[in-house]
C-alpha cells in the first residue's frame, strides 16, 4: 500500500482556514515567515484578521499577548527555533506567566528541515517550551493529527505551542481517530518493550514495531503527541506492563519528550530505558532522509534500542 | 468646553501618592525608590484626568489600558489603584510579602493591572496587540504604555515602534519616564539615547516633549495625544529620578533601594512640607 506523504504544517494551514470558518475570535500573526509556516492560507481568506509582524519575533508575541488579552485566539507563527528562541524570554512573561490565550506555532521542526542547516533546525524547542509553567506542548505526528490539534488548541484554554516540520511526512492516523489534547494514543499493543514516540518518529516506531515482530518481540508503540501535560498513566502502565521503554523524539534527547517520560517513570515506575533523538549535537545541512541514518533517528536505530532495553530488563530479573 | 485639568487637586494627590510609596517601600523593606518617585505626575494626570475605568468594574469592556512597561515603578501604580479605589489602601503593605496580590513586579490579577511585567521592553508590544484587538472590536479605547529609559536599550522596543508606525495605532499612547538615569548609572554614559524626540519621530510618531513634573503639561499631553489622527503619540516626559525627596533626587543608589525608618521620616516630612 503507497503511504501519502504531507508536511505536518500543511494540516495546520487547513486547520486554521477551518477555524476562521467557525469562529470570529481568530487572529493569526505570522513573523515574515506567511508562505512557510502556511499562515497564508488563513490570510487569504480573512486579510481583515491577519498581521505581518516583519523578522520581530518578540514583538508578534507581544503583539500576540495584547490581542488576547482583548479577548482573541492568537496563532502566532513562524519557524520554531526562533518562536522558541529568540522570544523565550518573552513567551515566559508575556504567555506562559499571564496564561494568554497565543498559540505558538513552530514550524520547521528538527532535522527534517533538511538543506538549511543548524540555524533552522529547531532541537530544542519541546524542552525549552516545556519546563515553562501554565505551557501545552504538543507535536502532531502527521498532517491530520496536526489539523485537528491546530483546532483542538484553539479551544484549550493558555497557552500552547504546536511543533509542526517542513517535510512530508506519513499520514498514519484517520479522520475518526481520537484526539484529545494531554491522552496519548495506543496504537500498537505489546508486551516486551513500550515505544513511546512523537512527531515524525511515530511513523518509525510503527516501521520498528513490525520489524520486532518478524523477530518474535512484541513492542507496544504509543503515540505521545502532548509532550505537557504529560498522561501519566498510559506511560507507567506500559512501563509496568512491559518492563522496558524506548522514547523516539526528532529532538535533542537532552531535556525534551524522552525526559518527560524519564521524569515520570523515574518516581513512579523505573524500568529500563533507551533513549532515540538528537544526541546532544546541532544539526547539519542535508537530505532529510540521509540525516535521519547519519543521527540515528530511524526504524533500524528504535529496533536496535528495543532490544537493548529489552536485554536490560532481563539482565535485571 | 473641553474639560480642564483641575490643577492643584492634581498636584495634592501626586503628593499623596508620593508620600504612599516612600511608606509601601519602607514596609517592604526592599523596591525601586528613584523610579516610582519619577513616575508619579505621568500616572496622576493620567488616572485622575484622562484615564477611562470603572474601579468597580475592573475589567469592564469599554475603559481604557494602561500597560506599565518598566514594572519595577509598581508602588507607584498600586498607590494610584489604591487611591483610585480598585482595592483597598491596607493592602498597599502587603508588597513583596509572601501571598500578596502586589508582588514585586506587576501581575496579573490585581485589580486594575493589566499586564504581569518586570522583563523589560515588553510593554509596547503588547499595547500594540490591545490597541488592534479594540480595532477588530470596534472599540474606541485608547491604550496608554508606560516605559522607563533604560528600558529603551530592549530591541523590542524598537520592533514594536515599528508595528505602532506601520498600523497606525493612533489608539496608542506611549509615555517615557525620561530620569536620566538606568541602574548601572547615567544613561547617556551607559548607552546613550539622544536625540530621543528625533528617533521617535523618525519612527514615525508623533512626540510630545514635557516636564513630567507639571501635572498641566502632563494632561495637557495626553489631551493632545488624543487628536492626532493616522499615527502614535508619545509623551516624552523630562523626570528626575527619585523626585520630591532631596536625598532620593538624582541619587541613583536609591534606583533598587527601599528608605530606611529614619529616611521615611525625614521623606514623608519634606513631602508633607513641600509647596
């Protein structure tokens, strides 16, 4: 069967032209970035609520911060390395602190931004946006996820930022799947090894899920798209159901999902754990799927992770 | 006939409020002296003149915005808000203890602040998202931003100075507490600002430039700010940092510094005193 290929913030794009449809309240701002992030989409068909905000960064957010305090939903878009850091300062005070109702939308997340190198690539932005208080994180793992998360936010109450990449990426959930902001989604069930994964990386736990299989491992593959609040439950149940855990995140493994899942299981239910994302490094120009091998982001490297932590777990009994 | 400053009733209750600082900052034991004392006429002429608010209604939909930019000059808008009645008077010694609604920096929450602040530069941003949110509304308020000159250092700032010019936010008024001085010293020694009325211009606002002590000119500003058409105004206020006391005046020790007992009394005394 052909996998169709969508880039993540092409869902957003026709979220946001939905949610101009449905609701007066929706204001979009977009940091000279329109075409990219797809904010465009939105601007084409409501000029009237929509603000260039130029190459300011901590301005649109600003911006966006007073025009929810006037009672608006704000998205406030453009590539996440510099909504998450260039603005940290002012998403910490003007969002986060004052619980404003801005949606911060980055888009060109991880390496799969390919050609253009470190400086686009953003690595860090689940950590830096997390360990913000009153913050929502999420990561849709493909472009329907990343449409119903885009209108999903606009009726979450604070702040939220959405991690969105450049590049297509599978479509692996369906129209009538469940999404709720904060519940994880099991897709696979299993009983040796948990792969909790987010982003892109859910469509390589699937891949890894079934390579297990043709080896007699059963591997659970859970889809964490909302890094904060964190669902606790479905994270230490599979911990306590399978005895080892894989996270699979196109990030820095320093500080972001795998963390998250680390800090809970860590106080809850410690098993062993493996940890698949960016090695503490910054990125490199290339082609996107040459980078996925070269930072060991891809089905091989989930599998081979697996039965590490799988070997782990049974050095331990 | 266009409503008139009522001048002297201005000047008591900027003293008033003067004298309820230099007590708030002595009870806190810690806080920005020279920068609230600096800010009080901008403040007074605005809240007890200009300013559109129902203290009983806080956030009721039509009144005006006040964004206090440079956050640190906070005793001197919880003095404003208390005299004005948004809550009450005893509170005001609650500052920077542990559970008040006046933290040490302005938060969200407290009646009749709008904005949570300290981080500097942020301010005129968000004014300007206010003063866009009232357009889409169909609002008629106008949107009062208060910064500090140090603060003018932040390149936010200067982006949102910027987006002010380019929507022609006329709903928008800025005010700069221009005291001369920033923490390490004398702004024109740290990192100098002038021309100051010329860089706003040249931003494309409209500036006046005033005595920020003279409470005629201060409303009379904000009166004139109100008709320009098509652009932003701002209010360059001259200010002297520590303003009213003599020993707080131009001495740039007190920028973070609260008065000490015997230093309450010889303040409260002078103001008290002063004509």
């Amino acid at each position: 069967m052909e996998i169709k290929m969508k880039p993540t913030r092409d869902g957003f794009g026709e979220g946001l032209v939905e949610l101009g449809q449905t609701r007066d309240d929706i204001v979009v701002l977009s940091a000279d970035l329109t075409e990219s992030t797809r904010a465009a989409w939105f601007k084409d068909k409501f000029p009237e609520r929509f603000f260039a905000m130029g190459v300011s960064e901590q301005d649109m957010m600003g911006t966006a911060a007073g025009l929810a305090l006037s009672g608006k939903v704000v998205f406030a878009c453009t590539f996440g390395a510099f909504a998450a850091g260039r603005a940290w300062d002012q998403v910490r005070v003007s969002l986060a602190y004052m619980k404003t109702n801005v949606k911060v939308v980055g888009t060109h997340g991880g390496i799969s931004v390919g050609e253009d190198g470190p400086t686009h690539q953003a690595n860090e932005e689940l950590a830096l946006m997390r360990i913000l208080p009153n913050m929502t994180v999420i990561i849709p793992c493909d472009a329907i996820e990343a449409k119903r998360a885009a209108i999903a936010s606009a009726s979450y109450p604070g702040p939220v930022y959405l991690r969105l990449g450049r590049s297509g990426v599978p479509v692996i959930t369906k129209e009538e799947d469940i999404f709720e902001i904060g519940k994880a989604n099991l897709l696979k069930d299993g009983k040796d090894v948990a792969v909790i994964a987010c982003g892109v990386e859910v469509y390589e736990a699937l891949c890894a899920h079934e390579a297990l299989k043709k080896e007699n491992i059963s591997a659970r593959v859970i889809n964490l798209h909302t890094v904060k609040p964190i669902d606790k439950d479905l994270i230490i149940k599979a911990a306590r159901e399978t005895g080892a855990v894989v996270t699979a995140e196109e990030h820095t493994i320093v500080g972001g999902m795998g963390s998250a899942v680390s800090e809970v299981l860590s106080q809850s239910c410690p098993v062993p754990m493996e940890f698949i994302g960016v090695k503490d490094r910054f990125g490199e120009s290339g082609d996107p799927k040459e980078l996925f091998k070269l930072f060991g982001l891809t089905a091989d490297d989930i599998v081979k992770a697996a039965k590490k932590a799988i070997a782990r777990k049974n050095a331990r009994d | 006939m266009a409503k008139q400053p009522d001048i002297n009733r201005l000047k008591k209750i900027a003293k008033e409020v003067r004298i309820e600082i230099v007590k708030m900052l002595n009870c806190a034991g810690s806080g920005h002296t020279g920068g609230s004392l600096s800010m009080v006429e901008l403040l007074v002429g605005l809240y007890f003149y200009k300013f559109k608010c129902d203290p009983s209604k806080p956030l009721c939909s039509t009144r005006d915005i006040f964004v206090l930019s440079k956050g640190h000059g906070c005793p001197a808008l919880y003095a404003v808000l208390a005299k004005m009645n948004f809550f009450s008077k005893e509170e005001l010694c609650t500052l920077r203890k542990i559970g008040t609604r006046l933290q040490g920096h302005p938060q969200i929450g407290l009646p009749g602040v709008e904005i949570s602040s300290g981080s500097l530069g942020q301010g005129l941003s968000i004014a300007n998202g206010f003063a866009l949110g009232a357009r889409l509304n169909k609002d008629p308020k106008r949107v009062y931003c208060l910064m500090g000159d140090g603060e003018l250092d932040e390149g936010q700032v200067w982006e949102a100075a910027l987006t002010s010019a380019h929507y022609k936010l006329d709903n928008v008024c800025g005010i700069i507490d221009y005291n001369k001085f920033q923490i390490d010293g004398r702004v024109e020694d740290i990192k100098g600002l002038e021309p100051l009325k010329a860089k706003w211009q040249s931003f494309g606002w409209e500036v006046f430039e005033i005595d920020g002590h003279n409470v005629k000119e201060v409303a009379e500003a904000y009166d004139k700010a109100e008709k320009i058409k098509g652009k932003p105004s701002m209010v360059l206020a001259h200010t002297v940092k520590g303003k009213g006391v003599s020993f707080f005046e131009n001495k740039n020790k007190y920028h973070g510094v609260a008065p000490n007992k015997e230093e309450l009394e010889k303040a409260i005394k002078e103001l008290e005193t002063e004509k």
